[in-house]
C-alpha cells in the first residue's frame, strides 16, 4: 500500500473510533480518586484484568510503565506477550492531565491528536494497586505493582464495578508469568 493509500486508511480508522466513542450511548462517569499523586503513581504496574480490546488481544505478561517526559506530559509504554507467537508487543504513548492534577483523571493517546479517558476511579493509599475505567463501559483495568493482588482488594474492585454499570463477567485475567 502506498504512503497516500496508508495515511488515509488510518485516518478514516481514527475518525472512526472518534466517532464511536462520542456517540457510544453509555459513558462510565464516576468519581475519581482525589489528592492524586503523579509521582507516586509513575513506575511499573502489572495488568491483572482487563476487558479485552484489539491491542490486548491475546496477550499475556502485560504491564504498564509510566515516566515523565521533558515537557511535564506522561510516558506510557504498553508491553505484553503474545500467547500465539511468543512475541513482545510494545505501544508508547502519552498522558496529561484531564482536568485538575489533583484529580486521579488523564488522557492517554498512542494516536497523534486522539485522546481516550484514563479514569482512577480507585486505589490503595500506599499506590499498590488500583482500578482504572475509560470513558465508555468498554474500558477496565485492574492494576498491580506486583503480579498478583490480594483477594479481598480486588473483590472490593469488582463489586465497585459492577455497581459503576460494568459487566465483570466479560473480564479477562491476565496471566502473569513468574
């Protein structure tokens, strides 16, 4: 395919998805965290369920590592393993603040000018783990600086969840690999 050919193509697929998530009848609006702290949330997380999207698609041993870059916005560096052909997947992206910074409430993009909601709806006071919602009931992590979280920690996500509209019966638990 020729540069014009891809240029276009991926531009309709980004408008697409625009257009999807504005018009999506059912938005996730919940409260999230307050008193948030950038810089104690930056670091390594590991994903310990999600609802499954085309880029997740299939893979295992998935984390998230979030930096600072230069011009104060947020490095996301997405990586996971594929289960069919055992190759690392890498996404690099950006997040800045939504709103307020004391407000746990970012914008990610991995798509030039596309920005998705990045919600912290919860998570311990010690920045151990934590439950994250996009802006539409398609998107839930639950996150870890480990590779597991303790039980009733992530009941008390799934039941908030739940009670938030999502469907937690469709969530997949990634595995991680020691």
């Amino acid at each position: 395919m020729d540069k014009k050919k891809t240029l276009i193509t991926l531009s309709a697929v980004a408008l697409g998805s625009v257009i999807y998530n504005y018009l999506k009848p059912i938005k996730s609006e919940v409260e999230v965290i307050q008193n948030f702290d950038l810089q104690k949330y930056l670091g390594k997380w590991y994903e310990i369920a999600r609802l499954d999207f085309f880029w997740e698609k299939n893979l295992k041993n998935v984390t998230a590592e979030y930096s600072l870059n230069e011009d104060g916005s947020v490095k996301v560096k997405n990586e996971g393993v594929s289960t069919i052909s055992g190759k690392k997947k890498t996404s690099i992206g950006k997040a800045k603040y939504a709103a307020d910074v004391n407000e746990g409430s970012l914008k990610v993009s991995f798509f030039g000018p596309f920005y998705s909601g990045y919600h912290i709806v919860q998570i311990d006071d010690h920045y151990q783990d934590a439950l994250i919602f996009g802006d539409n009931l398609d998107y839930i992590w639950i996150l870890s600086r480990t590779k597991e979280i303790d039980e009733s920690r992530k009941q008390a996500y799934l039941k908030y969840a739940e009670l938030s509209g999502y469907d937690i019966s469709k969530l997949k638990w990634t595995v991680q690999e020691a």
